[in-house]
C-alpha cells in the first residue's frame, strides 16, 4: 500500500531530509530510504479516504515522524558500519575460515563465512557470525583498539549444554581497569538479557541476531567486574528467568607463573598446514623432587627427555614419528630419583583436541 497519504508523508520526510547536518545528507532522499520508507508505510493500517481534496494530516505527520526517526537510526547505523545483518569484512571471513586451517576433512568445521553477518555491536566493538551446517555456529568479536579478536566456534551439541555463551577478549598485561567487552550467545528462548554487578546493580543487554549478544561493561563498574565477576540473566517474555552464567572474576596472575604451578606443563609444536602432526614438545616441569622425564607413546614405547636445571625441556619427535599423537594421547611421566613416577600428563595433536579429546 502506498496511498496519497503516504506518498505525502515521504515527500516531508524528503524535503526536511533530517540527515541534512550531518556527513550523510542526503540519504534520506536516497532509494534505500525510500525502500524502508515504504516498508514502514505498508506496515501502517489502512484509512478510509474521505471525499475531499488529500492533504497531509496529523497521521501523515506523525507517521512521518516516526519514519524519519528509523531512517536516521538505520542511516547512522549503516554509516558506523554496525547495521545488523550486514555481510562480514573480509578480514573477518578469513578469520572465521582459519578454524579448519591444518584440519583433517573429518574434523574440519566448515562455518559458512560466505554468509557471515554482524550479530551484534556495542559502542566500541562488532562480533560476526557464521553457522555451521549441524546447527551451531562461529563467531569472531572484533574491538575498536584491538581489532579481530580471533573466532569462537561451538557445535551443536555444545550449544544444546551452555545456556548462555560467554567470551571475553583481553589483552595483555590486564589491569583492574582494562575494558571488559563480553560477547556470546542465548542458546535458549529469551526476550532479554541482563548484566547483574557484585554492588547489586543490572544494566539490560540487547539482544542482536540470532541470540547473540555484545556488551561493554561500564567504566563505573570495570574494577568491580574485574575483581568480583558478574552474572549475565536471560528472561523470557513474562520475565521469569531461564538460564543465568557466570562472568568470573579476572586472573591477574602472569600465565608463566600459573603455568609453573602444573607439575608438567607441556605444549606441541606444529605446523599451520597440518595440525595432526606433533612436530615436538616443549615446556617445563614443576614437580617437586623430579629427576627425569619420559615420553610414552600411544603403542607403548618410550624415550627419554633430558630436564634442564631449570626445569624445563624441548623434544623434536622423529619424522617417522610426528603422526604417532594424532588421534590417541602419549604421555609424559615424571620419575624421582628412585624411578618412581610423581607426575603425568597426556600430550597430544591440536587436532586430537579440537576433536573434544
């Protein structure tokens, strides 16, 4: 329907172009604003026309009104980039497709980055989507003093067991004043969701596309967030709650020292282009009264690793051996001086992992 009444309401949104002031005049004369102009209008109740001369009326006005005002919403929003259902950049589709970089094809996730959308923003930060073909999803949330923060991907299966998603991107070294962006997914029926601080307080989180969500702590309550966490709440349309997470409270602590606290802290080295592939092994161990190190194969064999003084060690696995942790743990097995074992731990590929190993 596009009756003379809305036909006059699109020529005042035209004339007083209520994007005039700003670095878009214009837009709101522009085919796309005509187009959701219109959507509007064809969404408004029919009015018998009476017998007279037309003119624009009060309605005509206010629908006007209202039209200019989610033109000017829309407009700024697709200037700042942050229209939600707006493709992907490119940047962010590449990122989105590494998660299957040096994957074996039975374990590759595929997420559809051709159709990667933003989800969600808030004031300083976009997070993008991409599905997954057994319903789950990737996501990748991208800040404006940090860019890409690198993608997020949950199967289905592992949707169906987390209520509320949560990620939260930092940068190191972290402060009790850091910003805190915390991004995600409602992965149950929810009309809204809602931050809840330590001091008792609640700020509303909007919900974006296909229950994502993305927001900024603010500046008020950083220290607070920092040092006690907070809950994120989902409620449904009658305002009972329906599922509740936990943003937990921030570890200061230098990840060095808590890797210092495993008995054996280990990490592989691979290559990008093939993430089955243990090329060596590497770290340090921590267990108290520790003399010598061994690495046991998936088929029982061993080899031994020499313990630095302080601790740590590297191996490189045999050529003919860097297949052997792809898809069944080793184990590294630390012994005291009279050969008895005081620590184990399993290694294994990137890829036996990403499988949920």
């Amino acid at each position: 329907m596009t009756d003379r009444s809305s036909t006059a309401s699109l020529e005042l949104v035209r004339e007083a172009d209520p994007l005039g002031g700003s670095s878009i005049a214009g837009w709101s004369t522009s085919p796309e604003a005509d187009a959701m102009l219109n959507l509007i209008l064809d969404s408004a109740e029919p009015v018998e026309e009476a017998p007279r001369a037309p003119r624009v009326g009060s309605r005509a006005v206010r629908i006007a009104a209202i039209a200019a005002a989610l033109v000017v919403a829309a407009a700024l929003g697709a200037t700042a980039g942050q229209l939600v259902g707006s493709p992907a950049p490119e940047s962010v589709k590449q990122d989105l497709a590494g998660v299957d970089q040096g994957m074996p094809d039975d374990l590759r996730l595929n997420p559809d980055v051709e159709s990667a959308v933003l989800a969600a923003y808030s004031e300083n930060a976009q997070l993008y989507y991409a599905a997954l073909s057994d319903g789950g999803y990737c996501f990748e949330i991208v800040t404006a003093t940090d860019g890409a923060r690198g993608a997020v991907c949950t199967q289905a299966a592992g949707a169906r067991s987390q209520a509320i998603e949560i990620t939260m991107p930092f940068t190191d070294p972290v402060a009790p004043r850091s910003p805190i962006e915390v991004g995600g997914r409602v992965n149950v029926a929810a009309a809204s969701l809602e931050a809840r601080f330590a001091d008792g307080r609640t700020a509303p989180i909007p919900l974006g596309a296909n229950g994502f969500y993305l927001y900024e702590v603010p500046g008020a309550q950083v220290k607070s967030a920092h040092i006690d966490g907070f809950d994120l709440i989902a409620y449904d349309e009658a305002g009972t709650s329906v599922a509740t997470t936990a943003a937990p409270p921030t570890d200061f602590r230098d990840p060095e020292a808590m890797d210092r606290q495993m008995p054996i802290f280990v990490s592989t080295i691979s290559t990008h282009e093939d993430f089955t592939k243990v090329l060596g092994i590497e770290g340090s161990v921590n267990a108290d009264g520790a003399r010598r190190l061994e690495l046991r194969y998936p088929d029982g064999t061993t080899v031994g690793i020499p313990i630095r003084s302080d601790g740590t060690y590297h191996y490189d696995l045999p050529v003919g051996r860097a297949d052997d942790l792809a898809s069944t743990p080793g184990e590294l097995i630390a012994y005291d001086v009279h050969g008895d074992a005081l620590a184990r731990t399993p290694v294994a590929s990137v890829a036996y992992w990403h499988a949920g190993g």
